[in-house]
C-alpha cells in the first residue's frame, strides 16, 4: 500500500508538472507555437528590408545627397538679406560747438546675384545629381545583399530540419531493427553481438540528432535576427532545380549591376570636383543692389543703390593648384576603383556559375544515389527476412540510407542558395522571383 501510495504520488506530480507547463506556454508569447506565423521566404526578406540597419543607413545617404543638390541650386540663386546699422561718432577731439551726439541709422534690403563664377554652380549640380543616383544604386546594392544572407539563412533552416527528419527517420529504422533483434535472440536465431552493434548505431543516430538540434536552433536564430522576430514555422514551395542559361549571358551583365553603376556615378562625382577646383583660377562677376528704407538722420542717402563687382583672382599661394592636384588624384582613384569593381563583379559571377552549374549536377547524381540506398535498404530487409544476408549488411544499409538522404538535402539546398547568389551577382531584381516556386 505504501509502494502504491508513493506512486500515486508521483503520478499527480508529473501530471501537475504537465500542466503547469501548458498553462505558462499558452500564457507566454515568446514560448507559444500558435502566436508565431508560418513566413514564406518572400515574408521573411520584407521583413529583413524593414530590421536592416544597411538598407536605413543608405536611405538616409539618399536624402543627404539631395540636400546637396539643393545647395548647390542656391548658388544660382539670387541672395536677398535685410541689414541695418547704428553708427554713433565720438567728436569731442572737436570744439564744443561742433559736439554732435545724434546717431546716424541705415536700414536696406541686399539683393546679391552672383553672374559667373568658373561654372562651379552648375559643375556642383550636376556632381550632387550624380551623387544621390550613386547613393540609390548603393542602396539597392544593400538590399540585394540582404537577400542573399535572408536566403542562406531560410534554406540552411529548412536543410536543418530536413535533416532532423532524415535523422530520425533513420532513429526509427534501427529502433525497429533493434526490436526485431531482441525478439530473434529470445528464439536463438540472433546472437546479442548483433542487438549491441545495432544499440550502438542507434545510440549514434540519437546523438546526431541532438547536434542536428543545436545547429536547428542557431539557424532559426540567425533567420530571426534578420527579421528582427521569432521564427516559428516557415512555409517553402519546392520546384525543380533551375535551368541556367550560359555563362557569357551572366557575365554579361556585370556592367549594369547596381555597385558598378554606384561606382562609375562616383567617377563622375570626381570629375566635377575638378571643375569646381578649377573655377578658382577664373573670376567672379556679382551684382549687388541695395534698397534703402530708413536714411541716416546726418547724411542725405539715396533711395537705392547698384554696384557691380568683378574679383579677378591673381595670386593665392598655392590653394587652388593643390585642390585641383587633389581633386584630379580623387578622379584617378575612382576609375581605378570602377576598373577593380567591375573586374570583381564579373570574376564573381563566373564563381558563382561555376559552382551553381557543378551543384546541379551533383544534386542530380546525389537523388539517383537515393533512389538507389532506399532500394538496397528494402532489398536487404527482405533478404534478411529470408535469412539471406547477415545483420550488419542490414545497418550498412541503414547508415548508407541516411548518408544518402543527408548528402542530397545538403547539395539540394546549397543549389537553391547559389541560384539566389547568381541572380544578385548579375545584379538583377532577384526579389520579383521570390514567389517562384524553387
């Protein structure tokens, strides 16, 4: 009666423990399965747009570039100020009878336009339009990049938990072998070497599944850190491996992609900048005008006046052939870096292809290679059965079964992650085909 006590016992503590762990699960946002939606890849890259700091960061350049191109405007624009000035006199170097302590007061708009100045206005224009279309190609850089990390994360979980499936799969194959084993010992037709060897291939398979488990969670993790949100389930239409065009038709299309065009807009950034060094060996013609509402109580002042000034720049130093050295280094540097961008881009699509070209293939061998372990393995069990075979033919197919299927979901999945990396390696709009079925 005590032994049965004490097992009730235990019996409501687990059953209470149970409980309690449903209620603060359903209660807990964070731990509730159902409070999590299912994203599809298309879901989890809008999301990643919205988290990154990247894409934000080069928003912000965008609008900074704007600003410049207004800056640049005003100086074609007339400058309009008001000023007014209070002068007092000290006359007491003079006789008593001269001493005067009336103020003089002046009160004018300034109207300043400048006529020329070495064309750095419309050089500073252009460069700032130039600027902010380098600043948009940077940005939708960025965003290209960002999907192919959203890309690697989502596919690396999915092969994650596709391989957890395989693992257990292959759990539940040896758990039966096992089984079957023990029940041939009782009736003399196994030997216990047998039921150990297979006990120890499941006890393998159990601790490929915790480190499958681990490799789960840091996957989900970093899919959640892009996306700035838990990950829960997440939705995948699979379709056929991508059909690639030739190589040539990639390469060439390196020259539109978004980073080259940033870079070739900043060359030409730099070649204004020569100008606008340049304009300081030219004159500066301005007209002011000034327009008077208060006279000076001493002087009878005119209503308006005009003046126009011409600044003939002789001898400065040496400021301005410095500037135009530096200006005309800072064109150089940036065709070097156009050159090396564009030399890059197109060695990377070439990897790019290489390596997605030589991954279709392998996948391709890799699922004939299943085909053929899931027919050995029936094709053993069944000689078993007939007592044709021995045990350990039986576990190398097992084990060649589940290497099998793990090396397809790696070469399946890492084709998919390549695809995406050419598309954005062209610099195409990869984003259009994420609701493609791949």
């Amino acid at each position: 009666m005590v032994k049965d006590r004490k097992k009730r016992h235990r019996d409501m503590k687990k059953m209470f423990l149970c409980v309690s762990a449903v209620l603060v699960m359903s209660c807990c946002p964070v731990f509730a399965e159902d409070k999590v939606p299912a994203y599809t890849l298309s879901d989890c890259y809008e999301l990643a747009l919205k988290q990154s700091e990247t894409v934000a960061i080069n928003a912000q350049l965008i609008k900074e570039a704007e600003a410049h191109f207004v800056q640049s405007l005003g100086l074609l624009l007339p400058h309009v100020s008001f000023t007014s000035t209070n002068t007092r006199k000290d006359y007491q170097h003079l006789d008593e009878d001269s001493f005067s302590e009336t103020p003089s007061r002046e009160d004018k708009f300034v109207f300043k336009q400048t006529l020329f100045s070495g064309f750095k206005e419309f050089a500073g224009m252009s460069g700032s339009g130039m600027e902010r279309d380098q600043r948009i190609n940077e940005k939708k850089r960025a965003e290209q990049l960002l999907l192919t990390d959203v890309c690697d994360a989502f596919y690396l979980l999915v092969e994650q938990r596709e391989n957890l499936a395989a693992l257990d799969r292959a759990r539940s194959a040896l758990r039966d072998r096992v089984k079957e084993l023990e029940e041939r010992e009782k009736l003399g037709r196994s030997r216990h070497s047998e039921v150990v060897s297979a006990k120890a291939q499941l006890y393998s398979r159990e601790a490929d599944i915790e480190l499958a488990s681990s490799q789960e969670a840091v996957a989900r993790e970093l899919l959640a850190f892009l996306i700035g949100r838990p990950v829960g389930e997440i939705t995948y239409a699979r379709g056929a491996l991508p059909v690639i065009d030739t190589e040539d038709s990639y390469v060439a299309k390196a020259e539109s992609r978004p980073d080259v065009q940033a870079d070739r807009q900043a060359w030409e950034v730099e070649k204004k900048k020569v100008v606008l060094a340049r304009s300081g060996f030219f004159p500066t013609l301005s007209l002011e005008s000034s327009y008077y509402t208060k006279h000076s109580a001493v002087l009878a002042d005119p209503e308006w006046s005009a003046s126009l000034k011409l600044d003939v720049p002789i001898f400065n130093g040496t400021e301005t052939l410095g500037a135009v050295q530096a200006a005309m280094a800072g064109r150089r540097k940036s065709e070097l870096e156009l050159r090396k961008t564009t030399r890059l881009a197109a060695r990377e699509i070439r990897d790019t292809y290489a390596q997605l070209k030589a991954y279709i293939a392998r996948t391709e061998a890799l699922k004939k290679a299943l085909d053929a372990a899931e027919m050995n393995y029936e094709l053993q069990k069944k000689d078993y059965s007939l007592n044709l075979v021995n045990n350990l033919e039986v576990l190398q197919a097992i084990e060649t079964l589940q290497q099998a299927q793990r090396n397809h979901i790696s070469a399946m999945y890492e084709t998919r992650r390549l695809y995406w990396h050419l598309l954005v390696a062209t610099g195409e709009n990869a984003a259009e085909k994420l609701h493609e079925p791949f």
